[in-house]
C-alpha cells in the first residue's frame, strides 16, 4: 500500500496530509505562493506524482485546496511558460493525462475546497473535481481570451456540462471574472460557506465519503462521471454493469447486514 505523504516528501510545491482532521482523508495543497499556485512545470509534475500514489493508499476521499499562505486555490497556468512555447511545444505538452484527467479520473472522490481565486487552469481544475465548495472570497473565470488564446485544460468541454451552454460561452468568450454566490447560482460551484463554515462543511462531507466501501464509491463516482458522456441507454446498461460488480464483494453482504442488525458496516479493506 503506498503512503501519498510520502510521495510528496520530496515536493516543494505540492504537500500532502492523511487522517489529519478525518481518518482515510487526504488533503493535498499547492503551494507556490510566489505565483498564486499558478500551474507551472514542477507543481504539475509533482501533482501527478501525488496523485499516483492514491490509488493503492487506504485514501478514500481527496480535499484538493490552495495553502493557506498563497491567497488563491489556483490563479491559472504559468504564463510566463505559455509565452516560451510554439505550437509543437504546446502540443507536446497538452498530452494527456494531465492534472485536470488525474483529479477526473482519481478512483477516489476529490472534494475541490476553493479557498481564493480560481481562475484559467484553476478553474478548469476545478471542473474537474467531484465536489466544489467555495469560500465566500473566492474569484472564478476562464481570462484566457484577453491573453489572444483559449481555455485548453478542459473547459470549453466541462464548463458547459455544468453551467449550460450559454454561461460557458459568456464566461469563456468575455474573460470575466464572476463571484462565489454567482458561480453557485450558475453551478459551477455546489455550496459558498464563509471562515465560520468553511472547513466544517468541507470537511463533513469528507467523513461522509470516506465512511463509505471504497469500492463502491469508485464505481458510484464512474457511473455518475458517464452520464454526460454516454446516451441514456448505453449509460443504464454501464451502471447495471458496475452495480452487478459489487456482488462480487464480501462488501455488499456486510453492508447489508450491518443495516439489518442496525450497526455501523466493518468493510474488509478497513
């Protein structure tokens, strides 16, 4: 089984706790505080390296944020980078998976808390997150127009699957930058708490998540990620299929028991 905090022991832009506040609940934060957390080379490579080591750790939920000390969750991609590349370069380097396919298809549920702007790449990560909670402060957009390019981590394709068509095209086409309790009203983010309920809601849903079978939660997070990428029918048959799979876990019949004795389940990864 891998230890993702020390994964992260040798990072200097990415740091990791697990069971901090909540047992079986890590919480990964970014941390260049020179750049607001702007997405450069090293952070997202040490992010992948990170998130590598989830998947075979006792993780069961992910609390994605901005350290505290860097005023933003992410303040977008490094610009100074985009500027020193050409076509072939930015084609090289738009290779997937990236960051934003590593926090999408993380087995584990990964709970966006949005701490302070979130904005080009920041906001694309976010959309690709499963859970966003927002503190009141926070800023959200995709600027990327008034620099003569385009959102390219995923949100002229994400942002439209949660905010609508049209919200996507004024965000991405006008560059501007919209608050917390706007971007709730659109569904770009689920909940906006301030200092007094911040951390506690964030943290509360992670308990939640992380009392839960893991296998389950993986195969509930696949199935909900197919509805906006399957037709109706072929998304029916994929949940009946992963639902059927869990059959074939001692899981289910502990869970069910657990219910019918009316006491908390023992899952066999505990």
């Amino acid at each position: 089984m891998t230890d993702p905090a020390a994964a992260a022991a040798d990072c200097e832009t990415v740091s990791v706790s697990v069971g901090d506040r909540v047992e079986n609940v890590a919480t990964v934060e970014l941390h260049r505080p020179e750049a607001r957390n702007a997405l450069n080379t090293q952070l997202r490579s040490e992010f992948k390296q990170v998130f590598d080591a989830i998947p075979d750790s006792d993780v069961r939920a992910v609390v994605l944020t901005g350290a505290a000390d860097t005023g933003a969750f992410v303040a977008g991609a490094d610009v100074t980078e985009l500027r020193e590349r050409d076509m072939l370069e930015q084609r090289e380097a738009s290779k997937r998976p990236r960051v934003y396919e590593y926090v999408d298809e993380c087995p584990m549920p990964v709970i966006a808390r949005i701490n302070g702007h979130a904005l080009g790449g920041g906001c694309e990560l976010i959309q690709a997150a499963d859970i966003r909670i927002a503190h009141t402060d926070a800023k959200f957009g995709q600027p990327e127009i008034n620099l003569g390019i385009m959102p390219g981590g995923g949100g002229t394709q994400r942002l439209p699957r949660l905010v609508g068509e049209g919200h996507a095209m004024r965000l991405i086409l006008t560059g501007e930058l919209i608050d917390a309790m706007e971007a709730a009203d659109i569904g770009l983010v689920d909940e906006v708490h301030d200092d007094d309920s911040f951390d506690e809601r964030v943290y509360d849903i992670a308990s939640s998540i992380a009392e839960k079978n893991p296998a389950a939660l993986e195969r509930a997070k696949k199935a909900v990620r197919a509805s906006s990428r399957m037709d109706l029918e072929a998304g029916i048959e994929y949940e009946a299929e992963l639902f059927a799979q869990l059959f074939a876990t001692g899981d289910k019949d502990e869970g069910i028991d657990a219910f019918l004795e009316d006491r908390e389940p023992e899952w066999a990864s505990e």
